[in-house]
C-alpha cells in the first residue's frame, strides 16, 4: 500500500472516502503539515465529489461542498473527522498495539479499520481504497470474526490493569480499535447484527452494563428512542450488548455527527458552556430535521436519572441520504458528578433536578402544555423503573445505590408551577 509517509515516519496524506452507497468513493483528501508530534492539515473535496450532483456535503457549514480547502486550525483535522476516529479506548489500545509510534489523528484514523462509526473510511490512494495502516510489524496473525466475549473481556481487563500481551491486543486491534468513548468495549456481531459489547470496567460503584440496560429500557418506556439493547452473562459478570444504530438493517451506512462537531466545540474538551437549547438551535439552523422536543424530553430525562455524564459527544446525529435527523439516546447511565455537563439553556442551573431544568421549555420552541404533555409521559414511563431492576437481576446493594442516584425518578416531583 502506497501510504504517503514523511521522513518522520508520520502520514501526510489520507484519501477519505463515504462509504454511504455501499461502494466506497473517494470524496476528498487530508494533507498533513509541519513535523511536530501535533501537527494540522486541510481537507479539499475531490473534483468528481464537487461534480456530483448526488454527492451531499459530508458535514453541513463545516465541510461545505466547495473546491475551496477547509484548514484544520485550531485542530489536528477539521473537527468532523474527530467523529470518525476513535476516541479515549481505541486510541488507547492503538497506543499499546504499536508503543514505537508517535500518533496524530492522521495515524489514528489511518489505523482505526473499516468498521469505525458512520459512513467514512480512509486510506492511502484512490485506487487503493479504504485500507488499514499498521506502522510496525503487522499482526499477521490476526484473529477472525470468531473471538469470544469472554475473550474480549479478558483482553479488555488486561488493557485496563496494564498486563496486555500481544495475543491481547490481536484481539482488541480487530474489534476495539476504532471505538469511541472511555470505558473498555469491542464491535462484535450477535445473531448477525452488528453490536457494541460494553463491558465492566475497574472502579465501577456498581454493575455498570446492568444500570445501563435499566436506563435504555427505561428511556424507551418514556418516549425516547433508543438502540436495541440486551445483557449477557459472561465468566459470572455482565456485558451489555448495544446494537449499532449507524448502520442500516440491509448494512448500508449513516454519516455520523456529534453534537460538539455540530457546535465547533474541541474534541478533547469535557466541560462547555452550550445547552440543550444550543443544540437544537443548531440543528435547525443547518437543515436536521427538527429536534427542539426530543432534546427537551432527553433532558428531562437525563436530569431525572441523574445522567451527569450528558457531555456533547454523547449526543448525535445520522445522516441518511441528504437528510441529518437526531441518533437514538446512548451512554444512559445514573453518575455522582453533581451537575448536567450541558446546561437546559442559556443562564438555566445544571443542577440534576427535572424541576429546574422543566421551565426552559420556551428555549426549545414548546409552550407550556406542549412541555407538560412531555414531562407527564417521562413520569409515566418512570413507573416501570422497579420492573425494569427486578428484569435485568439488579443486587440489592447496587439497587440501593441507584435509586439513590436516580430519587427523581423514584419519586417523581409535580411539574413546576
């Protein structure tokens, strides 16, 4: 494979291809500069991408359809490609697989493989197509597809406390990868759809992939869309299987934003000063398909089961075809931090309370009525929180820490006002 590699060792060239009709086509080009370990780049669309009437911008306003080059600065990348790359796991698990490396975001999302949420993929030609870069000595001995979880779960535990060997890392370069997030989880396939296999993880108060399930199932009970779900038992501990909702049931692939992306926020910054509002302002403002409602019920939600772990990449949106729609919820899970990371809107407390963040309704477009329909079908979907701890085999002592977490949604308080 012809990748285009500096004296340095790095990449300085990625040909980003959509894989969105199947058949992957080149859309554009990533060109690195300067040799530091952090360096920038600028991404121009191809001419026959500009030609195509078809072809829709990959990301509205931040990558416009123009011959123009769009620079990276401030960032490594142009903030749309963070999404394709992996995140705080799968960069972890490309660092231990190749320790001699320096890694960019160039290498990252050379390294990251072909499974790697929404509809990009990448390599080192045009003709060549989207390839996987592995710097050092490859694994010529790669697993297939048949790995168990339990293997993954112990690969994953091995990462985690820091005695990886390489049959370790065989595994998790194949499945984990290119996976977002910071809790230990691989790609697996279950009863062939694609999944995300979450599994425990050290320090966890409680058993994590069940309060998990809890949560999806419950929101699903209140009204909000959620990605298939289910919980298995491996060597006497819980995984929890997500199906992945970026891809389409006959496999065809979703463009994948976030919502920080959507907001120009950096990729590596937890904290912000955005609000739900912010999001559905945005969304609207670049064609999505309206989601001032949703986003007040996933609020409300999260306020009521005290999901304080609500930061911007963990809210999305897919695109299929032309059209950009809000993704189903994900990562809903009762934490102690003691404030919402996204504020209701603008000058509005991020304090967890469902009776403070109920009055921002006016921010989202909803009158009064509108936004007490929606908090009555939260409370009413809360009344299967008992069945849902009892379904999912919930220990007493992890119950008992959860319903203190989640005491709104236990007993949920009156619509304010």
């Amino acid at each position: 494979m012809a990748w285009r590699i500096s004296e340095s060792g790095r990449i300085d060239r990625l040909v980003v291809f959509s894989l969105a009709s199947g058949a992957p086509q080149p859309a554009g080009e990533l060109v690195f500069e300067g040799k530091g370990p952090v360096r920038r780049s600028f991404f121009r669309y191809a001419t026959s991408w500009l030609r195509n009437p078809d072809a829709p911008p990959l990301v509205p306003a931040l990558l416009p359809k123009r011959n123009k080059a769009v620079r990276s600065d401030p960032f490594e990348v142009p903030l749309p490609f963070h999404d394709a790359g992996p995140d705080g796991w799968g960069k972890s698990i490309l660092a231990a697989a190749f320790p001699n490396t320096t890694f960019g975001m160039g290498e990252f999302l050379a390294a990251a493989g072909d499974e790697r949420t929404g509809d990009l993929g990448f390599g080192p030609t045009p003709e060549e197509g989207p390839q996987r870069f592995e710097p050092e000595e490859p694994f010529l001995d790669l697993p297939g597809a048949d790995e168990t979880l339990e293997e993954l779960m112990e690969a994953a535990e091995s990462v985690e406390e820091g005695r990886a060997e390489r049959h370790h890392l065989r595994l998790l370069f194949r499945s984990s990868a290119d996976v977002g997030g910071a809790r230990p989880k691989a790609r697996v396939q279950r009863d062939g759809r694609g999944c995300i296999a979450k599994f425990p993880a050290r320090g966890d108060p409680f058993d994590d992939p069940k309060a998990e399930a809890v949560c999806l199932s419950l929101a699903g009970a209140c009204g909000i869309e959620v990605p298939g779900h289910e919980t298995v038992r491996i060597a006497g501990r819980t995984v929890l299987l997500v199906e992945r909702f970026d891809r389409a049931p006959d496999g065809r692939r979703f463009g994948y934003m976030s919502a920080g992306t959507l907001l120009g926020h950096p990729p590596d910054a937890y904290h912000t000063r955005h609000s739900y509002a912010d999001v559905a302002v945005r969304a609207r403002e670049i064609g999505a398909r309206p989601c001032e409602a949703d986003l007040y019920r996933r609020l409300l939600f999260n306020a009521f089961i005290h999901n304080t772990d609500d930061h911007l990449r963990n809210h999305a949106f897919l695109r299929d075809g032309a059209e950009w729609r809000l993704s189903p919820a994900f990562d809903l899970v009762p934490h102690r931090q003691a404030r919402l990371v996204l504020r209701p809107a603008r000058d509005v407390d991020p304090h967890p309370d469902p009776a403070i963040a109920a009055p921002a309704y006016p921010a989202f477009d909803l009158s009064r009525a509108e936004a007490s329909a929606v908090y009555g079908e939260i409370v009413a979907g809360l009344t299967l929180l008992p069945d849902l701890l009892d379904r999912y085999e919930v220990s007493r002592g992890d119950r008992a820490l959860l319903l203190d977490l989640m005491r709104h949604a236990a007993a949920p308080p009156p619509f304010p006002g």
